[in-house]
C-alpha cells in the first residue's frame, strides 16, 4: 500500500483539489511547479542553510530518563520545542517563503490558533522583507496572548476572526477569503498538512526533516535508526507527518497519533476526529471531518488552541483508514497531567499539544528494551497563562 500522494493529490480516498474558480491558477502553479522548486539545487542549499544557521538544526533527540524509568521502556523526545520560534513550525514557512520568493509572490498570508504557526510566518516573512498578514480567532488571541505579541513585534498585521467559534477553523475561511481577492501577488502559507493538493504533500515533506533526523539519530544512540514507536500528537498533523514521514513504509515502526478529546471524546465538547467524524470536504480536500448529519461542520473543542480543528490532513486520514497508524486520545484532564509530569521529572514544559502525546504512554504497554520517540512539537511558554489556572 502507498502512504505517498498520487498525481492527483490523493492519498487513497483523501486529498484532491476542491476549490473556488479564483483560485485555480494559484493552485495549478503551485501543483506544476513544487516539485521542481523544492528539488532545484540552489533551493535545496538555501533551504538547508537556514535550518542549519536560523533554525538551529539538527534538533537534540534526548534520552529522558526518568520517564524511561517510570514507562519501562527507552523513551527519548525530538526536540522541536528547542527550534527558533519554539515549535516544528518553522521548518515549513521557512520552505514556503523560499517557494513564494521563486514564484514572485510578495505578500503573505497565514492562519493560525496555537499562534505557533503565525510567528513563524512572521519571522520568515520579517526574514526576507515581505508583507505578513495573520487570521486568528478572537478565542485564540485572548489564550495564545504571547504569540500574538511576537507576531506585532515581527511586524505581522493580526487579524481578529469573530465568526463560528472565533478559532482555527474560522481564521482558516477568513485566510482563503482573503487568497480569493488577492490571487495575484498573494501566497498562503498553510501550515498544517490541509488544504487543497498539493499542500498536504508540501508541508509534509518541508516537515520530514524531522523523522530524517530521528533515523540517523537514534543510528548513533543506539544502532537501530528504526524505534519500535513514535508518537505525536495530531490536529491538522504537520507535526505528525514530519515525524512518521519516513517510517511509513518501515512497517515493524507503530505510529501512534494522538487527537484532542476535550472534555471526552463524546462530551460534545471533543476535536477526536477520528472517532466522531466521517468522509467530507473542508479547506479545499476531502478527509474526515466532525460534521452533522446534514453536513454542517461540528465545532470542535480543545484546550490546545493547536487541536482545536474539526478535521484532520488527507494523509492521516489514509493512515487511520488502511490501519498504518494508531490513533488515540488524551482529554484536556490528561494533557494538563502529563505536561505537569514532563515539566518536573524531566525539566521540560511542553505545549499543550504535545502533553497531549505524552498522556498515551499511560496507555501503552512497552517491552523495557522498546525504543519510543515522542515528538516534542512545541515549548509551553505561550501556554503558561493556562498552566497557570492550575497550579495550586
């Protein structure tokens, strides 16, 4: 079975190209021409060099010890918190701004609800001297605060979204709003493995550094570049993507993916696609979706403004159906438990999406020379205002 897209920009049953009239010839330049850029030489170098030198690349994949003894296994974490910018963001507007600059795009535009995404649109766009403008709901600016302070001082223009449920979903429609009047000079960078074909593949391959780097990491560490798991949490899932990129075909390798339950997975107040959603269209692609039986989409609910999404990628969507990956959840309870947990026994606070993947190793049974690699997808500065609530 193939995990890679077609040529049409499917991956089994999801995927495609649903999209308004205006936007056909952004998206057919992009679908003609991505390949070709991303693989040019001179892209490649500059792409590299920047991770490299502004980035901060290769990340650390850090043996935690003291988790490894409590799980009974060999638990290491990939450090994309410790990225400029402080979340696996950056790996793909970093590849994004280098595709928009080849194709004479000049203004940016982004969505974004943890915010994580949104400074890193901002840095890049600070980087090479372009235009930024930024959706975010109104619920997300008031819980991600810090995040919306950085991407002002970058100089991005933030745009509140106060429809539906003000979050991710929402600053996504105003986001495609805004690409239909202004097709010409403008490029979207999604930042998450959604939307119409071919940004599923794109931002997944700019975000598979970060399994390339696991492979000859965990080579060096422990002369096995395979683990027996990697775990990380989904929503739209770049992070996910990133990290099970070049596993998908090493079959002896589980993927797990961990969704955002919310208050319980059928509390009503839920973003476990998986569990609560069936086939759909939304943000250009069809994948599964929480949706109403006539239709409607169903409004999602995370305490990670990251999760808070009421569908997931085309390619996780393929990965769940054919069985490839496991998929399960952590509640908001959960979350809130295990990055307290990771906080003070291993000295890292995580992003409330990542404590989310690390809940599930309550969940899994380990054999003690079981090697698992959790994506650390992001740091917890931008939720300290949160964690705060709940520290007695």
């Amino acid at each position: 079975m193939s995990f890679n897209v077609n040529e049409h920009g499917y991956y089994g049953n999801y995927g495609g190209a649903y999209i308004p009239e205006m936007l056909y010839p952004n998206v057919n330049i992009l679908q003609e021409k991505y390949l070709s850029i991303i693989h040019e030489p001179g892209f490649r170098q500059e792409f590299h060099q920047l991770l490299t030198d502004y980035v901060g690349r290769p990340t650390p994949l850090f043996r935690a010890n003291r988790l490894s003894d409590k799980y009974g296994a060999r638990i290491y974490l990939k450090r994309e918190d410790l990225c400029h910018t402080g979340a696996h963001k950056i790996n793909n507007t970093i590849g994004q701004i280098l595709l928009a600059g080849r194709l004479g795009k000049r203004r940016i535009i982004a969505e974004t609800g943890a915010g994580q995404h949104g400074v890193a649109t901002a840095t890049v766009c600070a980087l090479k001297g372009l235009e930024c403008v930024v959706y975010m709901g109104e619920k997300d600016i008031e819980r991600q605060a810090p995040n919306v302070a950085r991407m002002k001082m970058l100089g991005a223009t933030v745009v509140p979204v106060s429809s539906g449920s003000k979050t991710l979903k929402d600053a996504t429609n105003e986001a495609i709003r805004d690409w239909i009047n202004n097709p010409l000079d403008t490029h979207y960078i999604i930042g998450s493995v959604v939307g119409p074909h071919p940004y599923p593949d794109m931002v997944a391959r700019f975000q598979s550094v970060i399994s390339e780097e696991i492979k000859k990491q965990l080579l060096d560490q422990t002369g096995n570049a395979n683990p027996a798991y990697v775990i990380a949490c989904v929503g739209g899932g770049s992070n996910a993507a990133g990290a099970f990129y070049h596993f998908l075909d090493e079959e002896q390798v589980k993927l797990i993916a961990v969704e955002a339950a919310g208050c319980g997975i059928h509390s009503g107040k839920s973003a476990a696609t998986t569990q609560l959603g069936r086939p759909g269209i939304l943000h250009g692609s069809k994948s599964l979706l929480m949706q109403t039986a006539d239709g409607q989409i169903t409004e999602p609910h995370s305490i990670s403004a990251g999760l808070d999404y009421p569908g997931i990628g085309p390619l996780h969507a393929h990965l769940y159906e054919s069985g490839r990956a496991i998929f399960m959840s952590a509640t908001d309870a959960e979350a809130l438990a295990s990055a307290f947990e990771l906080s003070r026994m291993e000295g890292i606070i995580p992003a409330l999406e990542t404590a989310h993947a690390v809940f599930v190793l309550n969940k899994l049974n380990f054999r003690k020379d079981d090697v698992v690699v959790i994506c650390l997808s992001g740091r917890g500065d931008k939720d300290l205002d949160t964690y705060m609530k709940y520290i007695s």
